[in-house]
C-alpha cells in the first residue's frame, strides 16, 4: 500500500464479500492496515450492500464492531455530493461515488474487487485490488 502507511483504508462491497470468504489477500491487507495502525473505513451504504445479519457473517460482525472500524454515515451532504459526482461521470452507482468520496476525505487508497468502475469515478484514486 505505498512507502508511507495510510492513516486510514477505506472498503468497498467487493473488499468486504472477499474478508467474509476468507480470502487471504484482503485478510493481509487488513492485517497490515492493524499492524500500522490504520483506521478501516466502511461506508454505511458498502455495509448496507453486505449485510443480511446472518449467522454466516460473525468476521463481517466482528470487524465493523471492532474499535479500528469507522462506519461513517450517508447523510444528506454525502448523498447529495456522491449524486453529484456520479453525474459528472456518467454513473449511477451512488454507494461507489461515496466510496470515492471517503477515500479522497480520508486521503486512504481503497480495498476493492471494482477497479474499474472506481477509477471511472476519480482516475487519481488509489485502488489496491483484492
């Protein structure tokens, strides 16, 4: 994730189905991210994507539970912005253009299975494919 550790990550949908899979990549990342201290950032509406409060998601439960994981709202200001955004770049998916709007406010790169429709977004984000 670069020379100098990020003080935040911020995840997305795909980021968050492959932690629940158990897929050792975004596990590494996520070790990573605890071991220099960055904060994990879960858009409220990247957590609405995923959770159906099933038994099967204990890690998922466990991480936004956790003191690292901030879970920061899609209040009006952040709706009406990633609305903005998305037309701007000719899409429609409003929770990638909260993602990238977090990721710019925290000044993080991005855990992400969605490379290409996060770039369509903002070309300069930093996008680490999980």
């Amino acid at each position: 994730m670069g020379a100098k550790p990020p003080s935040a990550v911020v995840l997305d949908a795909g980021a968050l189905v492959a932690f629940e899979r158990g897929e050792e990549r975004i596990r590494a990342l996520l070790r990573h991210a605890v071991a220099t201290r960055a904060r994990v950032v879960v858009p409220s509406g990247v957590l609405g994507q995923v959770w159906r409060g099933g038994a099967r998601q204990v890690a998922l439960r466990a991480l936004v539970a956790s003191s690292i994981c901030e879970t920061p709202p899609l209040d009006r200001v952040m709706a009406q912005a990633a609305g903005a955004l998305c037309g701007r770049a000719g899409t429609s998916d409003l929770i990638d253009a909260s993602v990238v709007l977090t990721a710019r406010r925290e000044r993080a790169p991005v855990l992400t299975a969605d490379v290409d429709d996060l770039r369509r977004l903002d070309p300069t984000l930093t996008l680490v494919r999980v």
